[in-house]
C-alpha cells in the first residue's frame, strides 16, 4: 500500500515538473464539501486588479491539483499541497472573468487516493483597488521594539519593500519606535510618520520636501499620536494623548491599552503652527478623521468622572477602565476661518455599554466604518472587538456589524479605498494573536461580500511570519522617497512648532 501510495505521488510530481501543468486525475471519488483551503478564497469577490490567490489544502492530502476555469479557458495547478498560480495566466482569467467568476475545481491525493471536492467560485467585480497598502509590521506589542518597519505592498504583484525601518537607526541602548504613518487623500505626496524615543519627532512629506517636525508645544499634553490630513489644505488633525499599557493577571487578553488624558489638535503644515480643537480635561478625545469633504471632523469621545477626591487622576482612570466608553462626535469646520462649530452626537455606543473607535468616512461621506467592543480605545486587543457600519444619509439608522468581515476575535483599523468599493481592516482571524489585513467588497447597494486576506506568493506565509500587520492603509501610489532619505533626516534635530493660542 505504501509503495502504491508513493508511486502515485512521484507520478504526480513527475506531470507537473514535465508540463508545467498537472493533470486532471480521472478517477477522483467525488465529494459534496467544499475543499479545506488555506488561506479560505472561496465564494470570494476580488477586484480586478489583484495578484495571484495562491492557497493550500489542508485535509492531510499528500497531492493537490487545482483547475481554474473561464468560459473554455482552463489552467491547472499543484505543487505537494500547495496551488501557485502563475501571475501571466492568472491575469488572462482574471481579465476574462470580470464582471463574472472563475470556477475553481480542487483534487486532493490521500493514502493513494483522490477525492474531487465540490467547486466554489472566485467573483471577480468589475472595479478595481488601489494598487498599494502600507502597514506597520510589529511583534507583539510587549516585544520593545525589536525589527520595527512601515512597509509598502504592490497588491497587483507581490512586491513589498520598506517606508522606513527601525533597525537603520536603533541601536542595542536605544530603541526606536516607528508608527502612524498617514497620507493626504490617499495619495504620498503628503504623508507623515512618526518616531518615538530615539531621534524622536514626525516625519512629515509635503511639496517635496521632508522635514522631522516636533508637536509638543507649552500648551498640548504630548507630541501629536493618531493623525488625519485634510483633503485638500495644508491641515493636519491629531490627537494628543498620555497611553498606558498594562498586562492582565486574570483576562483572556494579554494587554490593556488606555490613555490617561486626550486632546485634539489642528496642524498648519505650512505655518508650523498648533492650536486645540478640544481639550475638555474631563474627556478624553481621539482618533480624529475627516469627512472626504473636509467641512466636518468625526472623532471618538469618553468622559471621565471622579467620584472619589483622594485618589489621583491616573488611578480613577485605572479603576475606571472597564467602564470607559468612547461615542462618536463630529464638527463642522469652516476652511477660511479654519474655526469649528459645535460638538454634534453621532453615535452614543455608552448608551448601549460598547465603545466606538477608529471612525473612517466613505468617500462619498454616506458610510461610516469603526471598531466596536465592550470598552477602551485600544480594540485590537480585544477578541469581541468588530467593525460596524453606520449610514448616515439615514437619519434614524443604527449601527450593523459587518459580518462579511468579523470573525470570533478581534477586528480593527477599518478604512474604505479611494473608489469607496472596498473595505479593509486589521483581523486576527486565523489565530487571535497575529493582526492579517483583510479586504472586502463593498457594492454599489452597501452591501459587503466575504473578505478575504491579503494574498502573499506562498499561501503557508501567514502560518510562518510571527508579525502582526498594524494600522493598514490604502494607497493609489507607492512612497518614492528612500528610506536613506528618511534616515538622514532622522538623524537631524525636529523642528519646533509654534502654538497659535
């Protein structure tokens, strides 16, 4: 039985090495489940500009053998347990099946036996993505800053290279941490980042010129954290923040992560100028984003409360953890005067005892997408953490989970790309532990389709790389500037800003 088991499997490798192109086995049991692929691409709809969906199977079969098909066009595939789509002719099927699918049939060899498994479809919508994302790779949070990068991925290929890494400049002494990187209107013509700790400051792009800027003035709490530039003028709004981490003794999760206090902030690139645009010291205000409009800023808002005057501020908000809650505000914004208008309630999560965080607007401003869990700003620790999606052209909508994106843990970080039909957020869906970037169609009537994770060339990647991709962002351009460039500045003093008030 063995010798047989072995032949079959040598004959298999033998076809594939000597065609390029496996065959069919035509004595397949057939099976009315679905195959056990690795990453999950079934009944997925992609965009018509993505790279390869290279997966595996992962039922124990020895062999694989994968047809791909479009009208009579047919390509097959398999190497071991692994599918690896050649990029020529997936973009021949790709191209061929917009605006319909491919048909993907899978064989899987056991013990010298093949079994044909039932066929799913990959939809392929006529729109397409931006063709690049950026993301912050990064060991678990508790890991000091070891192999820090802001990297940039070619989704129509699988070409990924760095913004900017951290082991240019750290030293064993002294660390750098790298994070937040942002852009204008999707575009890296202006682009920002920060770096904490050694040869602090944020690093800022704008007309073509780098400079290494530092937000702390007299009058703010820190350094400018989560930022949001304007679409249009020369604005930045971020948040300033005094964060904490701690680690739980008795807790599913292994982190907390919480701010003290929180303020927002305006930016003016070309002054070099702050001013607040709110610092109530009984809230704590953050993550700040603008309508694609710019006449209206949305934000995330928990106020604190002091029940007990012997105990300082830092220990209220510890004891209080669990019972801080973040609601969503906005603020119109007047581009002349560069004034805001009054706070205006758009989604009260602490009236249902949940938390609202990371808000980001569609591009026709109709939709909004945030993470939601049962307390704190930091969710993606959080298992129960997940995206929700709220319309706003509805006056009397509520709140609905995207289900075509969470899963049983955490969900966070989510954005919608330049067109509006794509959502993408940061999930630990395979494991708990690693953050994944995964992407969902988001159609013409708001409803969204299975997402699927970012596709890498070997589908075991996700299995082997012990990074989590953090704060994932879509991009209709690559960032041109080397990271030699970013370093050089690195290594000169910030530039101090002026504080306008």
């Amino acid at each position: 039985m063995k010798i047989q088991h072995y032949i079959s499997v040598l004959l298999a490798v033998i076809a594939f090495i000597s065609c390029g192109h496996p065959a069919v086995p035509d004595n397949a049991q057939q099976s009315n489940a679905l195959p056990t692929i690795f990453p999950d691409y079934t009944e997925v709809t992609i965009p018509s500009n993505i790279c390869p969906l290279n997966f595996m199977l992962r039922d124990g079969s020895d062999a694989v053998v994968a047809r791909l098909t479009v009208d009579d066009k047919s390509y097959t595939y398999g190497d071991d347990n692994k599918v690896i789509i050649d990029e020529d002719e997936w973009a021949e099927l790709r191209n061929a099946a917009k605006g319909n699918s491919i048909t993907v049939e899978v064989f899987g060899q056991k013990d010298g036996h093949w079994t044909a498994y039932k066929p799913f479809r990959i939809y392929v919508a006529e729109e397409e993505i931006d063709p690049y994302l950026s993301y912050r790779l990064i060991q678990p949070s508790y890991v000091a800053y070891e192999g820090l990068s802001i990297s940039q991925r070619d989704i129509t290929t699988y070409e990924e290279t760095d913004i900017y890494n951290n082991q240019m400049i750290q030293t064993e002494d002294a660390g750098q941490c790298i994070n937040c990187h942002s852009y204008q209107n999707y575009g890296t013509k202006g682009m920002l980042f920060h770096m904490r700790q050694k040869q602090g400051g944020t690093m800022l792009v704008h007309d073509g010129t780098v400079e290494k800027i530092d937000l702390k003035t007299d009058s703010t709490i820190s350094a400018g954290v989560y930022p949001s530039w304007h679409p249009t003028e020369n604005l930045i709004a971020f948040s300033t923040n005094k964060t904490n981490q701690v680690f739980h003794t008795k807790h599913n999760g292994k982190i907390e992560v919480f701010d003290k206090a929180s303020d927002l902030i305006l930016y003016d690139v070309k002054n070099h100028s702050v001013k607040h645009i709110t610092n109530k010291p009984d809230d704590l205000e953050t993550f700040p984003t603008w309508a694609p409009d710019g006449k209206t800023l949305y934000y995330c808002t928990a106020h604190l409360t002091f029940p007990d005057d012997t105990l300082s501020r830092d220990m209220h908000v510890i004891m209080q953890a669990k019972e801080i809650r973040y609601n969503i505000y906005s603020r119109s914004f007047d581009a002349k005067t560069r004034t805001f208008g009054p706070e205006q309630l758009v989604f009260d999560a602490a009236a249902i005892k949940k938390s609202a965080t990371l808000p980001r607007l569609s591009p026709d401003g109709r939709y909004i997408v945030f993470s939601i869990g049962d307390y704190g700003c930091f969710h993606v620790w959080h298992n129960e953490a997940d995206i929700m999606i709220l319309d706003l052209q509805k006056p009397d909508a509520t709140p609905v989970p995207l289900a075509a994106i969470n899963s049983k843990y955490s969900e966070s970080y989510p954005s919608f790309s330049s067109n509006g039909r794509w959502i993408m957020a940061d999930s630990r869906l395979f494991d708990g532990n690693y953050t994944r970037p995964v992407i969902s169609y988001f159609d013409k009537t708001g409803k969204a389709h299975k997402a699927f994770v970012l596709p890498q060339k070997d589908p075991e990647f996700y299995t082997l790389f012990l990074r989590s991709y953090n704060r994932p962002e879509f991009m209709k351009e690559p960032v041109t500037i080397t990271p030699q460039t970013f370093l050089e500045k690195a290594k000169q003093d910030a530039k101090r800003v002026k504080n306008e008030e």
